[in-house]
C-alpha cells in the first residue's frame, strides 16, 4: 500500500509553490504599475518645463492686417431690390 502522507506532502509543496507565485506576481504587477506611473510624470514635468521654456522664448507675433471689407454684391438683371 502507498502512504497518504507520502502522497500528500508533494501536493502541499505544490499548492504552496502555486499560492507563492500568485501573490510574487501580484507584487511584481504592482511595482511595475509604479515604476510606470513615475516614469510618466517624469516625462509630463519635462514637457511641461520644455513648454514654459519656449513660451518665455517665443517672439511675440504681430497680428496680421485685416483684409478690406467686400464690396456688397450688386442685384442681378431680373431681380427686384428689396431696399
């Protein structure tokens, strides 16, 4: 006959093995999550330093001289004048 206990022990171990990696998983998920969110708002104040940067810099613009206004449009031959 085989002993219950040699046969239970290996799956203990197992089920042991199985619970550990999903939570080192979970952990290793969590920190990539945070390593991730830094690196973005690293990025995001550069940008924005970059941003204030080339603001302080631009050269104002002069804005453009507004065309001269149309001609109003004549009636044309067959139509009646409203004025």
């Amino acid at each position: 006959m085989v002993d219950s206990r040699l046969v239970a022990r290996p799956l203990r171990g197992l089920a042991r093995r199985v619970q550990d990696w999903s939570v080192a998983s979970q952990q290793q998920a969590r920190r990539n999550a945070m390593v991730a969110t830094t690196a973005c708002a690293q990025r995001r104040i550069e940008r924005q330093d970059v941003d204030d940067y080339l603001d302080a810099r631009a050269v104002p613009t002069v804005p453009a001289i507004p065309a001269a206004p149309e001609e109003p449009t004549r009636p044309t031959a067959g139509r009646a004048s409203h004025a």
